[in-house]
C-alpha cells in the first residue's frame, strides 16, 4: 500500500519536473520574439516635425471622442507645441495654470540653452515631470492619463504625470470586518493602494516593482515585497510567473490569481486574497509577496499556507488565550462544514450501530415517513443551502427580505412538515453551512469537498469518508503554493511555527519569522518581552 | 508509467476491496428491535419472543406528539416458533415488514425452562451473529415465561427493553442482582474454576421486579438466590456500589438501624493447608455513613454510638456473605464465586489435581473465612436524633 503511495507522489515529482522545462522552452521562445521587437523600434522614434506627430496621433486615436490635442506656442519665442491627452484623467485647472498659461506667458528674449532645458527648468510648473523619446511610450502615457507635451523639432517629449482618475475614497472592505484595528480598505487606485501600504511600512526596502499585463486593457500591476525579509527565489517565482501570463485582459486580480497559482486546477487555494492594507503589511513583514492590480481592491499574497486560512487579523491584537480558542475553534468548524453531512449518510445508511440508543429512536422517528434515502435527501438539503447562499450574495439589496423568508419558511419548516426532508438534516444542512462560513478562504473548496465526502459516504459509509480524508491528506502534504509546503508549518514540522499556529502564543513570544517563507534571512523578529526596571532605565 | 487517471480510478477499485461497508441499508428499513425473549417450547422448539418499538410512538418531539401516547402501545411483540433461534429470528419476518435491527437490543431474557434445560445451544447464534451486539444485558425470568416479560408494557417509559436495563442497573447498585452481558456470560461459561450466574427478573404481580440470581452449574439452573443472599455474593465478588443495610440493634431488638454503604472493596485469598484443605480467606472492608436510625435517641457520644453500629454492620454483612457461601456449598454445589479461579491462580498444581471434582466433592468442603471490617465516616447532617420531650 505505502509503496504505491510513493510510485504515486514520484511520478508526480517527474510531472512537476517536465512542466519546468516545458515553461523554460516557452520562455526561451519568448525571448526570441522579443528581440524580434527591438528591431522594430528603431523607427518607434518621436517625428521631428510637430505635424507628423499630431497626424500620427489623430490616426491612432480616430474615433475617440475623449481625445484632445491642445496646439499652442511657446511665448515670445514662437515654437510650436502640443498637448495631447485623453479627457477626464485629471484636474483641467491645473492644465491650465500650471502648463498652459506659464507658456503662453513666456516672456523671456532668446534661447539660450536648448528649448527642452528652457522648458525643464523655468517654464513647466509641474512637479512629474519626465522626458520620454519612444512615440509608443507616450501614447501609453496618454492611456494611463498623463499629459503629453510635444514640442516642434524635438524628438523628445515631455510626460507630465497629472493623471488622477476618479476614485472611491479609502472605506472599510465589506469582506472583511474587524472590530479593533484599522478600518480602512485597499481602492480600486493602484497608487492609493501602495500609499496604504508604504504608509504602513515606512521602509526603502520595502519594495513597488510595475509590471504591465494584458495585451488590450494595458492594466497596471505592482508587486511589492520587503528586500531582505522575502525570499529572492520567491520573488523571483513570482515576478517569473506573472511576467509569464500572456492574456487580453487583466480586470481583476482574480484572472492573475488563476495565472500564477501552483497547478492547473487545484482544489485548495493556494493564494491568498485581501483587502486590508494592515492585513496585506503583516504578510509582507512575514516575507510574503503582493500583487496589486489596478482597478481591483483585492490583493493578492503569496505563498498562501492552508494555515492562513484559519489565521485572521485580530489574533494578534491581544487575548492571545481567547485567540487560541477561537483558531481551534475555526478547525473545528471547518471539519464540521466539510465532514457533516456525509457522516450523517454514513451513520444513518451503514452504520447504524454506533448511534446510541436513544437517539437512534429520535431519528428514527423523524426520518419515517421520508421517501428519499439519506444521501438524496442531503443532497437536496445541500444543494439548497448552497442555492440559498449564491441567491444570497447576487441579489439587489431590495429582494433581500423575500430570499430570506422563502430560505427560512419554505425551504427549512415546510420541507420538514411535508415530509421531504427530515429535521436533523435541516439542522446538519445549515450548521455545515454557517460553519463553512467561518474560514472565508476555504469556503469554495469546502463546498466541493463537502459533496465529494457526502458521496464517498453514500457509496462506502465511515470508510469511503476515510478514504477520501487519506487521498486529499496525501494531496495537500504534496502541494506546494511557490515552493512553500502548503502545510507548512505542521508538515514539513516547525516547532517555532507551532507558536503560531492552531493556537498563537503572545506576540512578544513569536521571536521569528515563519521558518518556511523567508528561509534563511533575517528571521528575527522580536527580542522578547523585557520585564522589570531593566527597561525603564 | 500510468496515467493520473487511471491510477485514479485504480486507487477507487481498490476502495471497493477495502473492509465492509457495504451494506447500505437506511436506518427506516429496520425495525428497531429493543428486547429479546427466549423460551422453551415443548421439546426441541423454542419460542421467540421481539420487541418492537414504533419510533413515531416512542420519540415525544413536542410539537409531533399530537395524539401520541394515549392509550396506544408504543411497542409490537412479536412471537415466532421454530428449531434454532436464527430460524426463528427469520420467521420473524412474516410478522414484521422491515428487517429486524439487533443491535439496538438492550435486553435478552432466557425463560427459567430453557435455563433448566441447558442454555450452551441456544446463546450460540447470539455470539456467532454479526449483528447481535455483546453489549446486551442477560437476566433470566423466574417463575413466569421470557415472553410475559417482553410483552409487559411499562408506564414510566416507552421503551420497555431500555427500562428493564435501568432497572436492573439499580439493583445492581444496590447489590441485589447482578448484570452481565453476553459477553461476560460466554466468558463465565467457558471458564474454568467459576460457575455462571445470572441477575432474575421476576413478575409476583403487575410489576416486574429484577433482584435475585441464578445459579448455575455448568449451563443448566440449579437454583435461585433471594436478593440478600445476591447482596452476599455481590459483597465477595466485589460488586456492591451503594447499597443500604438494614439490622436491628443490639440494644433495642425491635427498632433498626439503615446504613448506607460508601465504598465496599473485598480481597478473597486462598490458602492451601498441609492436609490439602483448601480454606478462603475473604477481607470485606466497609465504608458507609449512618443514613436512618429509630434505635438509640439518647445515645451520649456519637463515637461510641458509631462503634457499636460498626461491629452490628460487620455482623449483618458477615450473615448476607455466610448465607450466600452456604446455599452454594450445600444446596447448588456451584461455585459461582470462582474460588477455584483463585485457587488456579496460587496453587496450579493443586488445582489440576482437584479440577475434575472441585464442584462436587471439593467446593462443598471449603472453610471460608470472612473477615469484615466497618467503618462509619458519618452520621448524616444530625450527629443525634430528636429527642422528642
């Protein structure tokens, strides 16, 4: 039996290893395509000539009625020039006082130095100010919302980073309520968005690297780390493995997600989702990585251990007892969520021996009468609680009330009296439910694991459930999320990661980093709690 | 090499051979079985005898008992005759829609004609079957058939099986009967140097009243016990939980004194002597706390008062034990204390010499010796009575 199980996880190694070289094949390929490219830019070049530049642009943005181009003259000495830019990206007052109007005003005799100097250093009262000479670049700035500063004769133009598009103001996420700590939520604004977090960690090692991704929607993306705390090999996974996703369109963190994760279609998740800027810092201070995308308020932090799942924020904010119980608690949900139902299949269908007595009389009587087997009875009663939920989440606020009542009324009471399903199963139904809420980030896998359980069981009882318990056990000891061991800190085992696991131990006491993620780099985090007049003095 | 899937579904063909769930049967297929009667039928037949519980009768879920109780029997017994009980148990079937459940069954109740005529054949099937559980408590039914038992409806609850339990269960307490299950009596059976007993129910009139044992030897009945005799074999065989001992008083004959026993503990040890005579030495010591006295109101000093009622108490146990050694020495020739368990234990050889006989021509013989000591920890919230003036 173990040897089978080790032919199995070998091959599976053998796999990992080929799927590697494959990447590194198509990474080669790419390479070649790019130096293809860098023949082509050559006439990428700024035309010289301001009329060029302006039928250029027309042509490029023809039909697009939120495209401006402002010509205008510098002063008194006569050079033409032209603004270009797309409508509604910033604040047009600011154009004015701060571009236009010292231009237009200038009054000074002859050129000196050359115009662009001119321009630079005593004309442009803006501070974002940088030179570009790639014609693509610019139009990619126009996209992004800049200002785009064309002078006559020049191959060089300006880009002046006015862009500030409208957005929701920092607000607390919905998903993820906290009573003590901060309040505030990452915005759908990429700068804002590591405003957040650098605001956090005040540090120059605290890294923002731009990337963009998606070949139509050009949408930025930012992954941040702290140097020195991350892993470089991580990173470098990271930056390898988002560099890598060839795709239209980036509209969420969600398509990155799906991009980067370890495996096609794994079935635990392997990274990690936030809105939280205070939640996102502490990753990153553990030696995470963060993928921030524009125009998603979500981030994404990897490696993702299934412990994180039942970690949440308000842990470390003192109580660390009741904190304790409250993560054990959380395992404890999580089992119950997955493992419910299909125990009471088992149980009622196979195994009926082990129910004591007088409950076996009780259910006894609540299932007589029932036409349904207990397995399609919990599987209806499943099924509508996850109906329920979905209905739940897409519907307008407004139909709120009828959902519920329907849920409540129809489904819960009048199944029961009409003899469709029977009362305990109502009861295991929704307490699986409510507690698959309880672990946000398992809550998806937990509903298919669920099913999968219940099925097992109606075909094998107890030892079908064992069996599905042994394979998803050997699945997630051989998973990895970026290298990591997913279930890490417990296997591999770390006895300084336990501090810190299913139960968390003070937070003066968690004197290193987890072990498994900033491998062998600066691991210290704290010196321990200083006790006495030692540390008055 | 193989393919992921395939070794999948390989990995869920081996599943099937893995241990035996595959009986995937729903719990509302059963009839719920919660007691078992056994009793001789002329000659080679026996008559068995189910209980059947109604769930919906039984299970008083508030809003779902309209109309439940009332006068409806919240049970079905069901009887069938045959040659062996397996035979039997699948008669049972023409009476009864859903397959019997076994396991759920509390109680198995051996008619007293069945017991005398021998019970090795019948408890066979019991043990042999998977689904009989060894959990189950045995009594046998004196002086009224196993099926007058099983059919007996009781008012205090709906599930007369589970209520003949408890209620043997607190004359175990009480050192009146003995409970043993299935598996304890295969073991006493089977082993040698100790006879079977089994705890009695019995039916004088509208009650069922569990308290006595019976004595076997070999697995034939040789005689009942009354339930101070059983409150003896349970002081030896250290049994007794919390009983309450009543005994009149030296100094007042018609008044008695109750004590209720804390903690009861008994070593029995054999000695050999050197004209091979087997002698048991039995060491009962006695806890127990003053629980009703009408004797002595004016007693002065609760210590003396208390050393008194010590040395009576030792004297009530000393006869319960005495009675119960002598009805099994001289009456059954039965040793269900399992003396000659003991004596297997300290003096092997002896006893290999003795084994075939012990019953009959050794046992009788022994000199037991029983030494009780009391002690009385307390005297309830009054150290004396009211004095009535």
């Amino acid at each position: 039996m173990f040897d089978f199980i080790k032919k199995k996880t070998t091959f599976k190694k053998l796999n990992v290893i080929s799927n590697k070289q494959k990447h590194i094949e198509n990474s080669k390929s790419k390479a070649e395509n790019d130096s293809g490219k860098s023949k082509q830019e050559s006439n990428d070049q700024i035309p010289d000539k301001i009329e060029q530049v302006k039928a250029k642009l027309i042509n490029e943005f023809s039909l697009c009625s939120d495209f401006n181009i402002r010509e205008l003259v510098l002063g008194t000495l006569n050079v033409r020039m032209m603004i270009a830019s797309l409508d509604g990206f910033f604040d047009k007052a600011i154009l004015a006082e701060n571009i236009i109007e010292p231009i237009l005003n200038y009054s000074g005799e002859e050129k000196t130095a050359s115009i662009l100097t001119l321009l630079k250093e005593r004309i442009l009262c803006i501070s974002d100010l940088r030179e570009i000479t790639r014609y693509s670049e610019s139009v990619d700035a126009i996209l992004n919302g800049d200002v785009i500063l064309y002078t006559d004769n020049e191959t060089t133009a300006f880009k002046i980073g006015l862009s500030s598009p409208e957005k929701r103001t920092v607000s607390e996420p919905d998903t993820e309520i906290t009573l003590k700590g901060s309040r505030e939520g990452f915005t759908e604004n990429l700068r804002t968005n590591t405003i957040l977090l650098r605001r956090r960690i005040k540090n120059a090692n605290f890294k923002v690297e731009n990337i963009i991704l998606g070949k139509k929607s050009n949408t930025n993306i930012a992954i941040c780390y702290i140097k020195n705390i991350a892993a470089p090999e991580i990173v470098e996974e990271v930056k390898k493995r988002v560099r890598r996703i060839d795709t239209d369109a980036i509209l969420a963190t969600g398509y990155i997600e799906q991009f980067i994760q370890d495996g096609r279609y794994p079935l635990f998740p392997v990274v990690g989702n936030s809105e939280k800027p205070d939640k996102v810092s502490a990753k990153l201070l553990e030696g995470r990585v963060a993928i921030l995308a524009d125009g998603t308020p979500t981030v994404l932090t990897v490696p993702f251990l299934m412990l994180e799942s039942f970690q949440s924020q308000e842990d470390y904010f003192g109580e660390y007892y009741f904190s304790s119980m409250m993560r054990l608690l959380r395992v404890f949900c999580y089992f119950v969520s997955i493992y419910l139902p299909g125990l009471y299949v088992a149980v009622i269908s196979f195994h009926q021996t082990i129910i004591p007595f007088k409950l076996m009389l009780t259910v006894a009587a609540t299932r007589e009468g029932i036409p349904f087997s207990a397995f399609i009875e919990a599987l209806i009663m499943v099924v509508t609680f996850e109906i329920l939920r979905e209905a739940g989440l897409r519907m307008p606020r407004a139909i709120g009330q009828a959902v519920s009542i329907v849920g409540a009324i129809v489904l819960g009471d009048a199944a029961v009296s009409a003899g469709i399903a029977s009362a305990p199963l109502v009861i295991i139904a929704a307490l699986s439910g409510i507690c698959s809420f309880i672990v946000p980030p398992l809550m998806k896998s937990g509903a298919v694991m669920r099913l999968i359980i219940l099925i097992a069981s109606s075909i094998m009882g107890l030892s079908g459930i064992g069996f599905v318990t042994f394979i998803t056990t050997i699945y997630l000891c051989n998973k990895e999320s970026f290298s990591v061991p997913y279930l890490a800190p417990f296997a591999p085992l770390q006895a300084e990661g336990l501090k810190d696991s299913l139960i968390i131990m003070p937070i003066w006491s968690l004197k290193t980093r987890p072990r498994a993620l900033s491998q062998h780099r600066d691991l210290q985090r704290t010196t321990g709690k200083k006790l006495g007049s030692e540390g008055d003095s | 090499m193989i393919k992921r899937p395939i070794a999948l579904i390989l990995t869920f063909l081996l599943m099937i051979f893995c241990t035996g769930c595959w009986n995937n049967r729903d719990l509302t297929e059963y009839s719920i079985l919660t007691a078992l009667g056994i009793d001789k039928k002329d000659n080679d037949f026996i008559e068995i005898t189910a209980q059947i519980i109604k769930p919906n009768a039984v299970s008083s879920s508030g809003a779902g008992s309209n109309g439940g109780g009332g006068d409806k029997k919240s049970f079905v017994a069901v009887t069938h005759v045959d040659r062996t009980i397996f035979a039997a148990l699948r008669g049972l079937m023409n009476k009864v829609n859903n397959k019997i459940f076994y396991s759920s069954s509390q109680v198995i109740v051996i008619g007293e004609d069945l017991a005398r005529s021998g019970i090795c054949d019948y408890i066979d099937f019991v043990l042999r079957d998977h689904e009989t559980q060894y959990t189950n408590t045995v009594v046998v039914a004196k002086g009224v058939t196993a099926k007058e038992i099983i059919e007996q409806d009781f008012e205090l609850s709906k599930v007369p099986g589970a209520f003949i339990r408890d209620t043997v269960q607190n004359s175990v307490f009480r050192g009146f009967t003995k409970k043993i299950n299935l598996l304890g009596m295969a073991r006493e059976l089977a082993l040698e140097g100790r006879e079977l007993s089994i705890g009695v129910i019995s039916k004088p009139d509208q009650d069922t009243i569990s308290e006595g044992l019976a004595v076997f030897r070999n697995d034939k009945i040789v005689g009942f016990m009354d339930k101070y005799q059983t409150r003896g074999y349970a002081y030896i065989t250290n049994r007794v939980k919390s009983s309450v001992v009543e005994m009149v008083s030296k100094n007042d004959p018609k008044k008695v004194i109750a004590i209720e026993l804390m903690r009861v503990s008994s070593k029995i040890k054999p000695k050999l002597t050197k004209d091979k005579k087997v002698e048991m030495n039995i060491q009962i010591k006695v806890s127990g706390n003053i629980g009703e006295q009408h004797s002595v109101p004016t007693q002065k000093n609760t210590d003396d008062f208390c050393m008194c009622v010590e040395k009576d108490l030792e004297e009530a146990i000393k006869q319960d034990c005495e009675k119960a050694v002598l009805i099994c020495q001289k009456e059954f020739k039965s040793d269900i204390f399992g003396f000659g368990m003991h004596v297997y234990d300290d003096y092997p050889k002896y006893w290999s010499s003795v084994s075939n006989k012990w019953n009959e021509e050794i046992f009788p013989e022994i000199k037991v010796n029983i030494d009780v000591q009391v002690k009385i920890l307390r005297t309830g919230l009054i150290s004396k009575s009211i004095q009535v003036k």
